[in-house]
C-alpha cells in the first residue's frame, strides 16, 4: 500500500547525493581546465582562430577558438587588451563564465533542489514520514465515515460481535463500573475482499467516533525506532481524540510469528510491535478506544499479539455463502437500473467462492456493459459478460492475429476442462467455455461452477486437480506429447498448490501422516523431499487417470472442440447435451 511514505527516508540520501555530485561536478570542471600559455594565445590570434574572449578580473581568461573547443590563459591585465582583440575581430565579452559566476548558478541549483524538497516534504504535512520525522504517520481520522451495519449484507455473526463493542465505546463507564474488561483488540480474520475495512468503519461510523485507518507495513522500516514512534504518534492522535476506532490492516506485517530459526524477526519489527502493545495496555478501560486488526491468515501471527488484554477477540470473516451473496448483490444494486429478467438469485448461485469485493465489482461491471450500450436497463446478458471480465478479463475484441492452429489448441485445451469437469464431477455446472482470448492473458476459459459446501472433502480436492489437468491431457492426446503447450502453466500451478495444501496441512496423505508440515518448518524440520515426493507421484497418477478418462471419450472431447471452434463460447446447455449423448 503506501509505499510512498518509505520514500521519505531516501529523501536525506537524495539529498546529500546531489550535493555531493554537484560539488564534485564543480570541482572536476575546475581542474579540468585546459589552460594554454599566453604566447599561444597570441599565436592563435594570429592564424585567426580565436572566436570570444571572455574579459574578467580573474587569474585566467576564457578563449573559444573556431573549432569550438575552450581554453584558459594568463589573464594579461593591461588596458589596451580589449581593444586589440576587438581590431582583431574577436568577439569580447565582459564577465567571466567560469569562477564565482559558475559558483551562483550551481549554488542556487543546490539552493532551489533542498528548496524543492524541503517544501516536497512539508507539503505532505503530518502525513510525511521519513528520516526527518520519526513519528508521523499518516492517519488522520476519517471524519465522515458514515457507513454503518446497513452497508454490510451477511457476515451476520461478525456484525452481532461488533454490535457490542458499539454499546462500549459510547458508554465505556457503564462497563468499567462492573468491572468488565471489554477487549482492547479485535482481529478481523479472512480472506481478501470480505468486508473488513468494512465492519471496522461500520464500527466507527455506529459509535460515531473517529476513524484512524493505517496499513501494518507503514510501521516497518529500514531505520530501528521509526516504526514504534509512529504507533505511539499514532496512538497519541486518537487519544487526543477521546473516543475512536484505529484499524490496521495487514497487521502480520508488525505481528507475524518468528520461526524457530529466528526468520522473520527484525530489530526494527520487535520495537514495532513492542511499542503496539505497549501502548494497547496503556489504554484505560473507560477510554473507549478500541483497536481493530486485520488479516488474512490469523495462525501466522506472533501469539504475543493475541494474548488476554491484547488482541484478545477474534472474529472470522468468511466469505459469504449463497445467502450472503444474494444480500450483497442486492445491496450492491440498490441504486442500479436492473431489468426484469435479472435473478440475483442465480447470479448468487453461480458465484461461488466469491467475496464482497469480488460480487460489488461484478455489478460494477455490469453497470459499466449497459452503460456503454446506453441501455435503459442492465440484463442479464450484462450480468453474465461481466462474470466473464471478472473471471478472466474483457474479451479481446481484434481476434485477426489468432492462428487456427492456436484457436483449434485452445479449444481442446478448453474442451478437456469442461469434459473432465462433467465427468469426475456430475453435480458442478459447466457454465461457460470460449476461446474467445481475454485482455487479461487467457487464450480462453472454462466457466466451472462447484456446489457450496463449508468443507471440501479429499475426493473434491483430487477432483479438483483432475479438472485442471484436463486441458494438459487433451493437448497432449490431439497434437502429442511433443506440441504440448505453455497454456496449462496456470492450470498447474493450482494443481500444485492444492497438493501442497492437502499435504502440509490437510493430513491428507498417508505417507505424509496427519502432521502439519509448516509447523515442523518453523521448528526446524525440513521435510520437502517427503512433501515433493507425495505431490509429484500424486499429480502424476492424477494425469494417467485424466487421460484415460479422456481417451475413452474422445468422440465427446472432439465433439466439444467442434463446437467451440464453430461458436466460440458455449454453454452449459450445450456442454449437457454433447455429454448425454
Ligand atoms: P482486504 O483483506 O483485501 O483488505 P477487506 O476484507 O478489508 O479486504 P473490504 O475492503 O472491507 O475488504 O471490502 C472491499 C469492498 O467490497 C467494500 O468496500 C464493499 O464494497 C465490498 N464488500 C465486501 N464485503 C461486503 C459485504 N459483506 N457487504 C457489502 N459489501 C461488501
């Protein structure tokens, strides 16, 4: 995020660099002066070379000659110097280009650099960070951060375990008088795009008291003592404020556990988060401060940042199931012009394991495509264009430069996804596939849509690799082992990581054993040669599998490739019927 603030540092090496560089300029200029005698001097006079004379009080005198190049010489002093040299036609001026006059302008270059600078500096105010303020840092409250619980569609249980943090902060005494100890410290929990920026402000915005949003990786720095200036400039801020909400996002950037080995400590990172709790456990109880943390993975966080009094309330936010993601679509179209036929109930079916952010940007999209048309309303077809740019990126709309060779390659690739799908895994929908190349890369995409589930059992997992390898197996069927293609790298990279997955830390295979693999890492525990031996046996029986499955329907895979080249895009109509016949 705010990398610019880590630029502020390099500001007084920049600085000094310059300097230094001009200085060393000047210098080098000076001693670099060809200087020839007088009598040399005259002599070029005589053979008509000498163009200017720069006339001057100094010790030497400039001479340009006819061929551009610049001498010095011993400055004569006498009188009639400057009249003899203008008889002689030769330009003369008065003033000196070299000296003191070559001095101002580099000084006030100097001058007008630190000037810049400086005032570079000073123009990001408070928010500056850098070598010359230790502690600022970028956090000015939010003033107007009117968003409340009514802007969050699902994530239900994480908003009932905020909605008495709000009851807290506007009244802390009521809490302090029992005795209670409200939690100083809530982590939000879960993956990108989840909504949680969004509950922390809702918390704000509900309690109505000042917002202060930093990110985890504003308080790291190469100096040791920056990063816990800010936090306590940080916390001075919201104190000065009374009541208020601070969220830092991407807090494992401050908290992240340290292995056994001692990795992923630093001198500067201790004092940082040192400097965190220090000043969470400053607070007192009726402050009615609280102080929110996000991250996407909890269990890779130091536990000192999660102990009672700390970040002591966890809550996870999930991404949403189907009847979350209707809320959000709902939401989310609140204020757009939707036609009839649209049904975000199905649009929410389809869009499984996408988050908030994910979902807001498909409507977006949607918005954009029926804007672009002028239509009066966004459709359907709107709908599910933008789940294609989502998924993949806008089409490519000049599609001259694609060879059938190419087209007809990715149709297989394309067309083994979506056979393989429906085969290994009836109940998924194959909602779309096409060459169609997008902008963001893909030379095209198979739309395959899972059924939600809270768990994903070891069969799904394998499945799910047996799908990705679907559009290898089929290259290698139709063109050989040879004319294999560089279009499944995508395709194995998340087969790879599914496999890492089941053995580190699902205990998925036997010869690997319930342990968790990261875990025995970090204490020391090297065992990648196991992990890569279970993934590489276990991807490849999946690929012998997948070609079997493949060889044994080759008039479908065919069938399937067909069409596409005929079409482009197909959908799940007719990837069912191709199927069932
Ligand atoms: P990250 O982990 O990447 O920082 P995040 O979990 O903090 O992401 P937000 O920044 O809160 O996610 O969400 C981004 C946007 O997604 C929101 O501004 C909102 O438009 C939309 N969004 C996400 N979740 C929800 C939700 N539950 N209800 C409504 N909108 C949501």
């Amino acid at each position: 995020m705010k990398n610019i603030k880590k630029k502020g540092i390099l500001i007084p090496f920049v600085l000094i660099i310059l300097i230094a560089g001009i200085f060393f300029n000047y210098k080098h200029s000076l001693n670099s002066k060809k200087i020839i005698q007088y009598k040399q001097f005259l002599e070029e006079i005589d053979k008509g070379n000498v163009t200017d004379v720069y006339i001057s009080n100094s010790e030497n005198i400039k001479i340009i000659l006819k061929n551009n190049k610049i001498y010095y010489t011993q400055n004569p002093r006498t009188d009639t110097f400057k009249e003899s040299l203008l008889l002689k036609g030769i330009n003369v001026h008065e003033g000196d280009s070299s000296g003191l006059s070559q001095i101002i302008p580099l000084s006030l270059f100097s001058f007008l650099m630190i000037s810049a600078t400086l005032y570079f500096i000073s123009s990001r105010g408070k928010n500056v960070s850098g070598a010359f303020k230790l502690s600022s840092i970028d956090a000015e409250p939010e003033k107007t951060t009117n968003i409340t619980f009514n802007d969050i569609a699902g994530n239900e249980e994480a908003k009932e375990s905020i909605k008495e943090l709000v009851d807290f902060i506007k009244h802390p005494e009521k809490y302090s008088k029992y005795n209670a100890r409200m939690p100083r410290g809530v982590i939000l929990y879960g993956p990108p795009g989840t909504g949680k920026t969004l509950i922390a402000k809702a918390l704000a915005g509900e309690a109505n008291v000042p917002f202060f949003a930093v990110n985890g990786s504003d308080f790291v720095q190469i100096y040791v003592g920056v990063g816990a200036g800010r936090i306590r400039d940080l916390f001075k801020k919201a104190r000065d404020k009374g009541k208020a909400v601070i969220f830092i996002d991407e807090i494992d950037a401050i908290g992240k556990k340290r292995d056994a080995r001692g990795d992923g400590g630093s001198d500067e990172r201790d004092q940082t988060l040192n400097a965190l709790l220090a000043e969470m456990s400053g607070f007192k109880d009726s402050q009615g401060i609280i102080v929110m943390a996000a991250t996407n993975r909890l269990d890779t966080l130091d536990e000192a940042l999660l102990r009672p009094g700390r970040f002591d309330r966890h809550i996870e936010v999930g991404l949403p199931d189907v009847t979350a993601r209707y809320k959000i679509l709902k939401l989310h179209s609140k204020n757009k012009p939707l036609a009839e036929d649209v049904d975000l109930y199905s649009v929410a079916q389809m869009t499984v394991y996408f988050s908030g952010a994910k979902l807001e940007n498909l409507m977006n999209e949607a918005s954009i495509l029926a804007a672009k048309e002028s239509s009066d309303y966004i459709t359907m077809e709107h709908i599910d264009k933008a789940f294609g740019i989502v998924i993949a990126g806008a089409e490519k709309k000049d599609r001259s430069f694609l060879k059938d060779e190419d087209k007809k390659i990715t149709a297989y690739h394309e067309a083994g996804h979506a056979l393989i799908s429906k085969l290994v895994c009836p109940e998924n929908i194959v909602k779309r596939v096409t060459i169609i190349p997008s902008t963001k890369g893909a030379g095209g995409y198979t739309l395959n849509i899972s059924p939600d589930r809270i768990y994903q059992t070891k069969g799904s997992l394998l499945n799910n690799i047996k799908i990705a390898l679907g559009g290898r197996a089929a290259e290698e069927i139709i063109f050989g082992k040879e004319n294999i293609t560089t279009g499944a790298y995508k395709d194995l990279e998340n087969a790879t990581n599914t496999l890492i997955l089941m053995a580190k830390y699902y205990g998925m295979f036997n010869n690997t054993g319930l342990l968790n693999y990261d875990l025995l890492e970090r204490e020391g525990v090297n065992n990648s040669q196991e992990i890569l031996k279970i993934c590489r046996e276990t991807i490849s029986n999946l690929y012998n599998e997948v070609i079997d499955i493949l060889n044994k329907n080759k008039e479908k895979l065919d069938k399937i490739a067909f069409e596409l080249l005929e079409k482009e895009t197909i959908d799940s109509y007719d990837i069912e019927r191709i199927v069932a016949a």
